[in-house]
C-alpha cells in the first residue's frame, strides 16, 4: 500500500551521476584520497577506466580535469590532449554505452585558479573569457562527449557554447548548465579536490548570493533562453527551496548537485557513528527528488550503485 501512494519514487540507477577528478599524470595506476572526503579520489587514467569499470550500473559519469600545467590562458581546458579531452576518448572506447558529461570551467586550469581571464588589478573579465569556454566545451565535444556541463558562471556562456557547437556539427550535442550556482561555503572540499581554490579573492562577483532565491529564477531563465538543455543547482540539500521553486517554472530537466561539503558532513558523522551514514544519504538524495530533481550529481552515486540500492 505504501508504495502505491508514494509521490516520488525510490532512486533508479539512471538518476545518479558519478562526478571524478581525473589527473594528468605518468604514474601508473594512480589514486590519491581526497582528505576532506573520504572514500573519494583523485584518479590517472588507468584508475578511472578501472573505477568505471568496476562499478555496474554506472550510466552516468561527469568529469573534472587537473591539468600537469596551469596558464593564464588555460590552455589545458581545450588542448586537443589535454586531461579531460583524453579521458573522454578513453571512457567512450572502454564503455561506448556510458553517458559522459564534462565540466566545462577555467579556474582548474588557469594558474590564478579563477574561471576567466583576469585583469592585471584581478577583475574577471566576462566578454574576453567567453571564447575560451565556448573552445572548451567544442574540444570536449569533438573527444566525444556526450553533454557539456559549462559552470563559469560568466554571462551569456551558454550561447556562445551552442553557437560554437552548432557551427562544428555539433547540433545534438546537449547543455546542461549550471544555471543556479551559489557562492556557498559548502565548496570546500572541492577546492581541495579539484585543486582550484582561487589564488586571490573569491568568486562572489560571478556567483549567486545565498540569500536571493528570485535571482535564480532569472538565471534559469536566462539559461533556457540561450539555449540550455537542463539545469543544475547547486549546492542540492541547503538549496531544495531554490531547486523546488525553479521546477515549477522550468519544463526542462533539471539536475541537483550533492556537492563536497554535503558529502564531508554526512561521511563524517557516519564515520564517527554519530548518524546511520547509509540511511541519512539516501533520504538526502530522495529529498532533491521529491523537491524536482531529474538526476543527482552525487559522490555516493559509485556506492549506490555498487551496493545495489537503486533499483
Ligand atoms: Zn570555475
């Protein structure tokens, strides 16, 4: 009976996505814990084709790359060789089936660590990046993405991404923005895990307040209007109200992203045996369902899976 009525549905397989932070470099099979979150790695190649690999029902993978170098002009972010451009190639040739999605910045390739190109006095300069992300997101097409995730922030990226793409034949080639990104405290261990703390100051001159809700209304819109083909909010818990009033304005699907601090929290107290980890990580993850989300960007998405707690 009490599946008969239930208003949102357990958690499928296909819902979850699978973020990795894969590494450029030459030592063989290489994978270093994050320390802020456990269980969670930094992987070479051959690690995270092995990590795919050894994890069953995985559908859904989003990558984020640390280049051997960093410039000012975040050459990395679209060499042809560059760290996501090959992991991309070498997941497509191991498992044609997986559906690969790339992170689509500049700040984990740029030596000041921000997601566009600065001034000398440290102002990010919005219109000069743009071509840059726009390169960016077409060599990851061109490796074989199947979706490009762009989280920069700058203005009117996503149309410069779907006017680069549409000019290189890649018409079908979906957008998943990051529509609705806070400038949040909760990012922490992602800078340690992606290495792309920035340098000097913060990026709350290109992310959102947390105090404004309606703003994210506007960013949503603006992201449809230039082409996006589904949304992210991020952080997922702290913002469900953010998540919930967007998906009553929005037909597109839209996607919530259990970030790194909400993953240290909860691993933490299941470390310390303060919370039952297992039961309070998949309420989290049905809580961004029932408030709208489509598919989770989820750490836990690997342990699900493996675990086989989707169904
Ligand atoms: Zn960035």
């Amino acid at each position: 009976m009490r599946a008969l009525v239930r208003e949102t549905a357990p958690l499928l397989a296909e819902d979850l996505i699978m973020p990795y932070f894969v590494v450029e470099t030459r030592e063989k099979g290489f994978m270093r814990e994050i320390p802020s979150m456990p269980g969670q790695f930094q992987l070479g190649l051959d690690a995270l084709e092995k990590r795919v690999d050894s994890t069953p029902g995985l559908t859904t993978v989003l990558l984020f790359g640390l280049p051997a170098d960093k410039d000012e002009k975040a050459s990395g972010a679209y060499a042809e060789d560059g760290i996501i451009q090959q992991a991309v190639r070498r997941l497509k040739a191991l498992r044609p089936d997986l559906l690969v999605i790339t992170d689509v910045c500049l700040c984990e390739y740029m030596s000041h660590g921000h997601c566009g190109i600065l001034t000398p006095e440290g102002i990010v300069l919005n219109d000069a990046t743009l071509p840059l992300i726009a390169q960016t997101a077409l060599s990851h097409a061109r490796a074989g993405a199947d979706m490009v995730a762009p989280s920069d922030m700058m203005d009117g990226r996503i149309a410069a991404i779907r006017a680069s793409l549409d000019a290189n034949a890649f018409t079908q080639t979906p957008i998943l923005s990051y529509a609705v990104k806070y400038a949040s405290a909760f990012y922490g261990p992602f800078r340690e895990a992606a290495e792309s703390a920035p340098a000097c100051g913060d990026r709350k001159s290109y992310q959102m307040d947390p105090g404004n809700a309606r703003e994210a209304l506007i960013e949503a819109r603006a992201d449809i209007a230039e082409g996006a083909d589904a949304l992210i909010v991020k952080p997922g818990g702290p913002y469900a109200d953010v998540l919930c009033r967007v998906r009553r304005i929005v037909d597109v699907p839209l996607c919530a992203y259990q970030v790194s601090g909400e993953y240290a929290m909860l691993r933490a107290a299941g470390l310390k045996g303060w919370i039952d980890e297992r039961a309070v990580m998949l309420e989290s993850l049905l809580c961004l369902k029932r408030a709208g989300a489509d598919m989770i960007i989820t750490y836990y998405a690997e342990e699900l899976l493996r675990e086989k707690l989707t169904r």
